[in-house]
C-alpha cells in the first residue's frame, strides 16, 4: 500500500517541482526581483582597496569620540588609527603639504592590521563625524550634538548625503566614493519632510549615475508619493539646492516634482522591459508639462522632448529639440556630430535611424547625468551648509581636501612597486628613518 501511496505521489512531485523552477525563471521580471539585484550589485562596487581606506579614515575621526569604552574592538582601533589622526589634525589641513614617506607607511601599516575589522564594521555605529572633528579640532571638550537616537539617524543621513555630492563632484574622488555614502544613506529611515525627499533625490542620482536604476526608481518613487500627497509644504532648501530663486513656492513643489518625474523616466527607459519603457514615456510627459507650465528651458528638457517626439514619429519637434541641444556645452564635438547626422535622419523622414544608435537612450542618459552633475557642482555647498548652521562646516570641507592629500599616496602601499619605492626613498633618506620603519616594508 505503502509503495502504490509513492507511486501516485511522484508524478505530483515531479509537477510541483516544475512549478518551482518556472516560478524561479519568472523572477527576473519582477521589479522586486531586480531591486534585489541592484543591492547586491551595490554592496560588491563598493568592496574594493580605496574604499576600504576611506572607511576607514571615516571610523579612525568618528570612533575618536567614543568616550569610555572597554569594547576591545574599539581599543584595537583607537591604537590603530593614532597616525592617520595625527597626520590629520598636527598639519594645516590646507597647507596642500602631502605626508611624508614615513608617516605615509605607519599610516599604511595601521591600516593593514585593522583592515578585516573595517570591512565588517557598520561606521554607522560610531558617533558622528562631526562629533569626531569637533573633538579633532574644536577643542577638548568635544561636541555633542545628537540627544536621541532619532536625531543620530538624521544627522548621519545629513553627513553621508552631503558628502557622497561633495565627493562625487571632486576630480580627485568621484563616482566610486560618492557611490559608497549613497548606500550609506537611508532617507526611508526619516520622518517625511523636505530634507527626506533632497536626500532621496541625490541618491537616487548617484545610482542613476552608477547604472543601479531599480534602486534609484524605488527612492525616486517614494519621492513623487509624498510630493503629490504635500502640494502646500514650502520647499525653501528645494530652492536654495537648484538656485530657483525667483520661483514661488507652487511653482518650487511644480519644478521638483517634474525633476523627479524626469529622472524616474530616465530610470525606467535604461531598463529592459517593454513595461519599462511604457512608464518612462509617461513619466516623460508629466516632466514636461510641468516644465512648459513653468517656462523652464534647459538640456535636460531639449534632450527629453526630442526623445519623446521620436517616439511620437514627430519629426520636426524632434528636430527643433536637437537643435537647440547641440548648442550645449554639455555636448561634446563628437556628439554634436552624432545630433547633426540625427537631424539628417529626421529630415529624409528617418525617425527609426535617429534612435538607432545615433540619438538613443544611451546618449540621452548621459546628457542627463551630466545635466544634473553640472548643477551639483555649480552650489557652494560650504556656504549652503554654513547658511543652514550646520557645526564645524569649514572642519569638515578643509578634512575632506586633507584626505584627497592624503589617501592615493597611503593606499599605494598596497602595491609592490610602491613598496620598492618606499624602500629605495628610505635609503635616500637616511639609514635612521630605515630604523624608525623598521618593519613597515615587510
């Protein structure tokens, strides 16, 4: 009986197991599925030697706040990051001078014996960076600044927004670091309010900029939620943030909305569904009624419109929209000649060539990326943090320019021709300072 029961059952089976294993293939279409991905894809772009490095400036400024601590980790890192904190704080940070060989290999070979305890540490449970300036540079005192655990969150959320657009707008930086605060960022751990959806707006950008698109579409999304949900909140740092001085704040809330609109379309159209690009076209169409509603002209507008009246098999508006985009500085002299050859393609009534290869989502994704880079890089973000009274504002900028000094020459170490290097300056120098490193080249 028992055998007959186990007979019956396996065809069962083998049906149910197929029904797994195209429930399985099925997942990569879902949004949630990809998300997914896109974290993943986050936490691997972000593992790597430079990061690493920074990170660990980042913990050596924010543990030496900590006060009375027996944790024997945060001992060990307290020993360990006394050089780098010393380089930091006995140098004018903008004297422009870089650190010498020594001290650049004690630093390196601190680093190295705390490296594993830095790549598993949340830096996020340290006090804050600016706590950790404060005690640097403000005195012995030291500043306390957070009284609840809510305001801690706020404020590192503040500290890692700011820098992933401080950092992603520097040469000597970029993407990679900015990439890093971005995912340090979580805005949905916020209340709702103005400073959640700025947040969410420039990390969305950066994973935008980062080709991570479901975690930008999600951030972005929740973003157009709450702005269409609060039509009458004043946006005043909204305004300070794109320099929308001379809007009121109805057309403020109307500008910011249509941006988020643009850069979700922009997220979805750099997707591979069909669905996709079915929301982009939409989400295209309510940026650009918002923009027209506003009078607003500028190359994120031109780039969109041209796109959208392709799609529309409206050639002349899509003509007049490059036209106006190739005048750009934001083009370079080879994509000027790409729009040239797109126009000549609309004007022998060739819509189909224009967005093959020539004016594709590609090339429209990189004018909107550099749009939005350009506007970032055009704030005072010293003054802007200075005008919103937040502490130790020049600390923190005159910090970030000491570390950029700093932190290619210390993580070369990790090299072995900058090890040799290291050795024959060493004997350039002096058999002493060989005494003084002895070890360090090893």
């Amino acid at each position: 009986m028992k055998r007959k029961v186990l007979t019956l059952l396996r065809p069962l089976s083998i049906l149910g197991l197929l029904a797994v294993s195209a429930a399985g293939c099925s997942d990569p279409e879902t949004d949630e599925f990809l998300l997914e991905q896109d974290k993943k894809t986050l936490a691997q772009n972000i593992n790597y030697e430079k990061i690493t490095f920074y990170k660990f400036t980042k913990i050596a400024i924010r543990s030496s706040a900590v006060k009375d601590t027996l944790n024997p980790d945060y001992l060990l890192f307290a020993e360990k990051s006394g050089h780098l904190l010393q380089s930091l704080s006995k140098v004018n940070v903008d004297s422009g001078k870089s650190p010498g060989v020594i001290d650049a290999l004690l630093m390196y070979n601190d680093y190295r014996s705390v490296k594993k305890f830095v790549k598993e540490t949340d830096e996020d449970i340290f006090p804050l960076l600016t706590e950790g300036l404060s005690g640097m540079y403000g005195g012995t005192s030291g500043l306390k600044l957070n009284t609840s655990k809510a305001d801690k969150i706020y404020l590192q959320n503040l500290e890692h927004a700011v820098l992933s657009m401080l950092v992603l707008t520097t040469r000597d930086l970029g993407k990679e670091f900015a990439l890093y605060e971005s995912g340090k960022t979580q805005p949905e751990l916020l209340a709702d309010s103005e400073e959640k959806t700025l947040l969410e707006y420039v990390r969305g950008l950066l994973f935008f900029s980062n080709k991570l698109y479901y975690l930008s579409e999600d951030g972005i999304s929740r973003n157009i939620t709450w702005l269409n949900k609060n039509k009458e909140i004043p946006l005043p740092l909204t305004k300070a943030f794109f320099n929308w001085g001379k809007l009121n704040d109805e057309q403020t809330h109307t500008a910011f909305l249509g941006l988020n609109y643009a850069f979700r379309g922009f997220d979805r159209l750099m997707m591979e569904r069909e669905i996709d690009e079915a929301r982009a076209l939409e989400d295209f169409e309510n940026f650009l009624t918002s923009m027209q509603h506003l009078g607003i002209q500028n190359e994120l507008i031109w780039a969109t419109e041209a796109f959208v009246a392709l799609k529309k098999d409206k050639p002349d508006q899509a003509i007049a929209s490059l036209t106006k985009l190739k005048t750009s500085p934001l083009c370079s002299n080879s994509e000027k000649e790409a729009l040239d050859q797109a126009i000549v393609y609309l004007q022998d009534r060739k819509p189909a060539s224009a967005l093959s290869g020539v004016y594709d989502k590609v090339f429209i994704g990189k004018i909107a990326s550099r749009y939005m880079l350009s506007v970032a890089a055009k704030i005072d973000w010293e003054a802007l943090l200075k005008k919103n009274q937040v502490p130790h504002t020049e600390t923190f900028f005159a910090t970030l320019r000491r570390f950029r000094e700093i932190s290619d020459q210390v993580a070369a170490y990790g090299k072995p021709s900058a090890i040799s290097a290291g050795k024959k300056t060493l004997e350039k120098e002096g058999s002493h300072l060989l005494e003084k490193a002895k070890g360090l080249l090893n």
